[in-house]
C-alpha cells in the first residue's frame, strides 16, 4: 500500500481489505506519521512495515512516484521470497465486491500472471449538495454512494518472481516488469478519492503541487463544484446501495 494522508477513511479500509491477505506492507507519505502507525497497531498481526518515504533510498524520486513500490516489492522478497501473489492498493481504496482469492483464482485457471481490473471511483452526487455532511465514523458506503463508469482499467495484483521489478522513478503505471500474460477483467476496486469538499480541495492541491496527478485539480477549476453528476471523462454513473455489489466495473451492472 502507498498512501499519503486519508487517517479519516483507513480504519475501514483496512477492515474491509486486511481480511483478504496475510500481510500488508506500506509505504507513507503521511503528514501525521503517527496518526498512521495508530490506526494500524490495530492490525498488527497482519502489518509486516510500515515505511516513510524518507527510508527511500536516495535513487528514488522526491516526491516518490508509482515505481517506488519496488521498495515494497524488496522488503517482501526478502520475507518470503518469490513466492504468491501481490496486490497493489491505496489508502482509500476497497476490494468490497469480488475477493481477491477469486481473482488470483480466475486468473490461475487461465495461465495469467497479472490481472487488470476496474478502479470504479466514488464521488459527491449533485443530487446531494445541499444536504450531505460527511461523518469519517459513519460507514462511506452509506455517505459516498454514486459510481461513475466504466471503471479506469489498472492493474492491482500480480504473481511474485524473481524477474518481476518495477522501474523506480516511473509514474502512472502500477504494473512491474517481467510479467508475461494478464487477465483483464470487469472485476471491481472501488475507490473512495472524492469523500468531503474540503478534503476534496485539499488533496486536489496536494497532488497537483507534488506532480503527482492533475484531474482532480483541472475538473474542479473548470465545473467550481465537488458536486457532480458524472465524473468528467467518464460515460455514465449510477447509485451503489450498501447492500449491491459491483458485478461488472465496466458496464455498472449490480446485484439486485
């Protein structure tokens, strides 16, 4: 996990994702460093380190950028070696709809060694601005309930091996080198960026200063609204009730 900041929504997901793995290894970028190692003694059973992005090494880019995960990818190595599959995450994003154990065994049935899926972000509806106040203690399933689609295509979990490694300073790329056949699936991660106005603002700021992305920043200044009805780029959205699932993270098919 690489993470910076989000204290307000990582008590649920860890408790959403931790069930699914047996450790969990992040790299924090965290203002409040403290804050971070609070919410996760919590978990220690399952946290194997928890790094800042001070304990890079000096090759590595500052700010950090996605091919810092090979620091991770090390430290994991050298625990268990080559071995099982890794899943790429950040702090507000959740494995609610389909468990990660089936995805791995969708793609074992086919011969993959990757597996794209569909990164399904959440956002502030239009429908709710005059009356949504965001409450980091109640459940965001409950607050956070609009998705817009089809789901941004990344890859979020791979088959560890001794060839597999990330270019360090790369950015906007998730995936390590040396994998030989992906699993594109509609499987859904939600993603929980866009929880609260001023959050919203705040982290559209922070990203923008540190190069780390712009579209939060860009559509904002356009529209002037956190509220939308779609989220720009995308084709369409639609209300995800607590008790759906995300069937399909392309075209927004839900359980019943």
């Amino acid at each position: 996990m690489m993470m910076r900041n989000d204290h307000d929504i990582l008590p649920q997901v860890l408790e959403c994702n931790l069930p699914h793995f047996d450790a969990i290894y992040v790299l924090d970028g965290s203002e409040d460093s403290e804050g971070t190692r609070a919410i996760f003694s919590k978990h220690a059973d399952k946290v194997r380190g928890i790094y800042r992005d001070s304990d890079l090494p000096s090759a590595y880019g500052r700010p950090p950028r996605d091919g810092a995960r090979q620091f991770l990818l090390e430290k994991i190595k050298a625990d268990i070696g080559d071995e099982g599959w890794v899943f790429c995450l950040h702090s507000d994003e959740m494995f609610y709809d389909l468990s990660p154990k089936a995805m791995v065994g969708a793609a074992e049935q086919y011969g993959c060694d990757c597996i794209l899926v569909r990164n399904v972000h959440f956002f502030l509806h239009s429908s709710q601005e005059k009356t949504y106040r965001y409450d980091p203690d109640a459940p965001v399933f409950d607050q956070i309930r609009f998705a817009s689609f089809p789901g941004f295509p990344e890859l979020r979990a791979f088959k560890n091996g001794p060839a597999i490694a990330y270019e360090i300073n790369r950015h906007s790329c998730v995936m390590p080198d040396g994998l030989a056949r992906m699993l594109q699936t509609p499987f859904a991660v939600r993603h929980y960026l866009y929880r609260d106005p001023a959050q919203m603002l705040t982290n559209m700021k922070d990203r923008f200063e540190r190069g780390w992305q712009t579209y939060g920043k860009r559509w904002h200044d356009e529209r002037q609204s956190c509220f939308l009805d779609v989220l720009p780029g995308y084709e369409f959205s639609c209300e995800v009730r607590r008790d759906q699932k995300i069937i399909d993270g392309i075209t927004g098919v839900l359980s019943q």
